[in-house]
C-alpha cells in the first residue's frame, strides 16, 4: 500500500540542496511528491500526504486543509508523518474518488474522529494498538485528569515516557479492551520513547542509582514536598500583602510569587510529579490558574504538544505559536523586522502574561491550541477554566478596585504582570533557543538529529539535544528544575529536585555515545547565547519549502486545526 513506484536516493541526503519526486499510487489514484531526503509515509492517513482514505476523503471534500481541486486534478499540500512533504498533483478523478472511499465500520477504514462508534468512545492507540479507555477513566492511579490527555490521540510517547517502569504499566493497558478493526493508520503516530537505547540505558541506571528500585513505591513522585511548603508560603504570602495594600512594590513581589508557582509547583503538579497523591498534584497544578494561566490549557500545550515534539518546528507550538512577532527557527519564513527581535521582544516580555490570558481563553472556546486539540478534556476542566480566570481577576484586579480604586488596581496589576512576565518568558525561553539546540548554518548537532525523519529519530536523544542546563541544585529549587531541562524533559513524571541527581547519570551516557550535552553553569552564562541565537535566526535567509522551510499559509494552517492533526 502506498510504495514508491520507483525508489530515488534512499535514506538521508547530506547537504539539503537537492531534492527529488516520488509517484505514490493507490488504486486509480497517482501523486507527484518532491521530497528532500527520505520519506516513509504511511498510506491510508493524513500524515501521508493524503494518499488512500485521507486523500481520498479531502479530494471528494475538497477540504482545504488537505486538498483543493484545481482543473481536473486536486492540489494537496500537508505534511507527513516522517518529513515534511507538498504533493504537487494528485490524479483523482471525482467520481473514482467517491467510488473508492472506505464508508464501512468494521473494515479498519475510515475517520476515527468523525465516524461512529469511534468518535463517541475514548480511544487511544498505543504502539499500533487501539484501546478502550472508558472503564479505566476513573481508575487511572494518576488520575483522570491525566488519563484524559491520552484520549484520540496515539498515547505511546506520554505513557513511556511517564512511567518509569513501563512494562509493568504497559500489562495494565494490554488489560483493557482492544477495538478490533480501528483505523489506526488515521491516527497521526507518535513518538516511541521505549525504543531509544539512550534513553533505556538512562531510565535503568536512574532507577538503579538514584531511586533503589524504590520508583515502584512512587519515590520518583515525591522529595520535593519541603520545596512546595517554601514556595506556597510566599506565593500566598505575596497575594495577601498585595490585596492588602496595592502598588508597585507590591505588585513585583506578588508577580514573583505568581512566576515562582508558575516555574515550580503547578508545572511540576501538572506532570503529576509532586506527589504519589492524585489530589495533591492536582491542588497545586491548579495554582497556574490562580496566578493567571490554564492548568488546563498548559496540560495540553506543554505536555502533549511541547514535551513530545521538543523543537520541531512543524508540532512544538512553542515554536511557531509566537510567529510572526518573534521567528524562533530559520525555518520560519523571515520578516523584516526579524533582524531586531533580539532588541525588541524584550518591551514585549512584560506582556506576556496577557498572551498566555488570550490564548486560554480562545483555546476553551475552540477546543484546542495551537498545537493539539483538547479532546479529552471533561466538563469539569473546562469549567475550571472559567473559575480560575474568575479568582485570578478578583485578586488581581477587582479587590484593588474595590478598595483602593481604578488608578491604584491599574498600576500594582501592570507591575504584577510585568514581573511575573520577565521570569517566565527569560526562564521559559532561554532552555531551548540557543546555537547548541536548533537547527541552522552552519549546521548543528542538534540540526542534524531534527533533520532525520520522524521514523528515524531516536526520541531521547531529540529530547537531549534540543534542551539546555544551566546551574545546579538551587536553580533547581527556584525553578522547578527548568534549569535542567534536559532531565526534565527525560523525565517529566519525576519530581523536580532528583534533578541533579539524574543529570550527572544523563551526562555519562551521552558522553558515552558521543552525545552533545549542552550546560552552562549559571543563567548569566546561558542568556548571552540566548540573545546570540535570537539575534542570528532573526537575520537568517529564508529556507526553501523543498528544503523543508515553512510558508506562512502552512503556519495558518496548523493553528487553525492543531498542528498534530498533520502529522
């Protein structure tokens, strides 16, 4: 199904100028695709290129987010699973098109996110498998708030990467009901952490070195509880002083309280890593709620979107969701007012906050972000939306207004959003955007690890090369162990200060492989290099599409259906 009638330079190509074109066939149905490299599409999905049910569904469609029907042929562009590919004509005559569609349920064909029974069961594919989720709901020990950001989507990164003894985990899953005749091939694939020696080796020796074989009793979930204490004592301590008696002293204070929740307790609650306790990550995962985001929104933004596609520009929204005030990939297509951003972004840092506002708000009522959609998210999430944003309001802005007035309110909420804005957009940022973790010319490490395709990627060394470290142990406590991203990112179920523990076994065994390990000793270090790199991609020549550059309309087209609905 879907072979390349004639295989053109197989494997990789070093160097990126050239590119070649493959015809894939399926049925009466004939596609030109250029490609730079190589390409391994699965046929009957959308992440190939729409040949099969997919290309089949959007050709008769004339859907234009996968084809649109130009003279007697329909013009495709999308992306696929492995590399990202524009298919130049596809050869559909309508009615063959509509002759050929798969309609039947039970075949194995078909949409899983439109067509019944699927689209009203809570699915999820793991390893090429379709499970039944719905009985495990509510007996998921992490959770179902958790379980929820598996459901219509393939699982497999998530759950390996969470669990630090998969197998045993992986023997719970194989009890639930499988779904026989599920069109796996139309979920687009996910990552398979399990099948990265590198990161294998690592997990082994962690549970071995650092945990004693003790993970399985959740000490990998707890050790960080003296650090919470500290944090949720400022934190309420700054909101209460700053209720009390508004301005702008008051409000910077309060803004680093809110940033510090941010960087620690609600990011490490929301991995479920704070505590072998449902509720008690779930407390305090709320608290990015109360200090202005979506505990929410930010599960799925960042656990679903970021943490698994970590810089690659065509599903990390971090990546292409700042597009076009900030271009954060040479991929991107430049402006020109690109060549300032390293001037310019920071009079837009301060504002931060109020971005993170729009964008939770226009998540909920869309039901997604940029780069996932929410479908798992129950009833009672999305009502915390609401709430969260009501509370948060209230202390920031309604009880200054109500007792101190409007000029009073305006000035100490601008100064808690700046300040909260300036650390988390300068912590957030720095880990992930300099030399050593993208792309670029000349070429780095980490460019040629992201230029494999997504069938040839080891997930944990892309997760290994696209981080940076900076600091050690109290970093860690004042940020939640973002400092260390790169063990983080490995393991974002462990709680927050095993961190620098785990590092020195990651820096062995990446060393051991001839791995680069990016890390700077303090944040002074590492904001020069952030600065560098923002300053270089801003200037950097545009890519080619065939070349696996990016155009604006593949930008707008990944916001307006999720980016991994793509790919």
């Amino acid at each position: 199904r879907g072979r390349p009638r004639e295989e053109q330079e197989r494997r990789r190509m070093q160097g990126g100028g050239a590119s070649t074109t493959r015809t894939w066939t399926k049925g009466a149905m004939r596609a030109r695709v250029p490609c730079n490299g190589s390409l391994r599409a699965r046929a009957g999905t959308r992440s190939a290129a729409g040949i099969g049910v997919g290309l089949a569904r959007a050709a008769r469609r004339g859907d234009q987010h996968f084809a649109r029907r130009v003279g007697g042929h329909v013009v495709v562009v999308c992306r696929s699973q492995a590399k990202g590919v524009r298919v130049l004509s596809v050869e559909a005559p309508e009615a063959e098109v509509e002759e050929r569609e798969p309609s039947s349920v039970g075949s194995g064909a078909g949409d899983p996110y439109e067509d019944e029974p699927w689209s009203k069961m809570k699915w999820t594919v793991y390893r090429g498998k379709a499970y039944d989720l719905t009985a495990f709901m509510n007996r998921h020990p992490g959770g179902q708030w958790l379980l929820n950001l598996a459901v219509k989507r393939d699982c497999t990164a998530l759950f390996e990467s969470y669990h630090m003894r998969p197998e045993v985990a992986a023997k719970r899953l194989g009890m639930l009901p499988e779904i026989e005749d599920f069109p796996v091939s139309a979920v687009p694939t996910s990552p398979y952490p399990n099948d990265s020696d590198f990161y294998n080796a690592v997990r082994d020796r962690v549970r071995k070195e650092v945990f004693k074989g003790q993970e399985i009793k959740g000490a990998h979930r707890s050790g960080s509880e003296w650090a919470a204490m500290i944090i949720l004592g400022y934190a309420f301590s700054s909101f209460a002083l700053y209720v009390a008696a508004p301005g702008v002293l008051t409000g910077i204070l309060c803004g680093l309280g809110g940033a510090w929740l941010g960087l620690t307790v609600q990011h490490c609650g929301n991995h479920g890593a704070m505590s072998t306790k449902e509720w008690v990550n779930q407390f305090l995962g709320l608290m990015d709620d109360v200090s202005g985001g979506s505990s929410l929104m930010w599960r799925y933004h960042h656990q679903v979107s970021h943490h698994i596609h970590c810089n690659d520009e065509e599903v990390d929204e971090d990546v292409f969701s700042p597009y076009p005030l900030l271009r954060f990939d040479h991929r991107l297509p430049q402006k020109w007012f690109h060549r300032f951003q390293h001037i310019y972004m920071w009079a837009m840092y301060p504002f931060l906050q109020l971005v993170f506002q729009y964008g939770d708000i226009r998540g909920l009522i869309e039901g997604k972000t940029d780069g996932c959609h929410i479908y798992g998210a129950s009833t009672n999430e999305k009502i915390s939306v609401v709430v969260g944003k009501a509370v948060h309001y209230t202390l920031i802005y309604g009880l200054p207004l109500l007792f101190h007035g409007w000029k009073t309110a305006l000035i100490a909420g601008m100064s808690y959003v700046a300040a909260q804005s300036i650390v988390l957009a300068t912590t957030f940022a720095v880990s992930h955007n300099v030399p050593e973790t993208k792309g670029g010319t000349p070429e780095t490490f980490a460019g040629r690890k992201l230029r494999e395709t997504r069938d040839e990627r080891d997930w944990g060394v892309q997760q290994l090369v696209t981080s940076a470290n900076w600091g050690g142990v109290f970093g860690c406590f004042m940020t939640g162990g973002l400092n260390l991203q790169i063990e983080h990112h490995l393991f974002p179920a462990v709680s927050f200060m095993h961190y620098p523990a785990i590092s020195k076994i990651v820096r062995q065994e990446a060393e051991a492989r001839g791995l680069e390990y990016a890390s700077y000793p303090t944040l002074t270090e590492i904001l020069p290099r952030y600065l560098k790199f923002m300053r270089d991609v801003g200037r950097a020549e545009d890519v080619p599409v065939e070349e696996g550059g990016v155009t604006e309309e593949m930008i707008e087209r990944r916001r307006a259906e999720g980016a991994l609905g793509f790919f």
